[in-house]
C-alpha cells in the first residue's frame, strides 16, 4: 500500500517551492503527474522521496527525468497501487 501526500506536502518537502514551481517541474518532467481524488491532487509518497534523495545525491535534471519516467512507466503498468 502506497501512502499519498497533497502537493501542498510536496511542495514542502521541496523546500517550500511554489505552486508555479511545482507546475514548471511537472511540465519538465522531473515531477509525476498527480493522481487526482475528488479534485484533489496527490502525489505517492515514496516516489517523491525517490526523486528527492536522487536531488541530494546531485543527479542531473536528465538522470532525475529519467527516475520519474520509470515512475509514470511503473504506475501505467500497474506495479503501484495508490490507495
């Protein structure tokens, strides 16, 4: 079972980045899409830890594209379950 967070937390976790700065990361491919719920939009947990541990260890932008890409790649194959 995959714990999911709001974008608000993700944003957070992000350092505080704003909602225009997530849409810019998300348009670049270095954030998955959200999962939408009632109108609302969530993000999976670990997946945004994935991609923040891959910022810490200095990852390129390219290399971090790539992780998400796998990531969107895993949920259209349906290896990840959101609750």
């Amino acid at each position: 079972m995959q714990k999911l967070i709001s974008t608000r937390k993700t944003r957070e976790l992000f350092g505080g980045i704003s909602a225009m700065t997530e849409w810019r990361r998300r348009r670049a491919g270095l954030l998955p899409p959200v999962i939408k719920i009632n109108g609302r939009n969530f993000d999976v947990e670990p997946e945004i830890a994935d991609i923040i541990q891959a910022a810490v260890a200095g990852a390129p932008n390219a290399d971090v594209a790539g992780l998400v890409k796998k990531i969107v790649e895993a949920r259209v194959a349906g290896q990840i379950q959101p609750t």
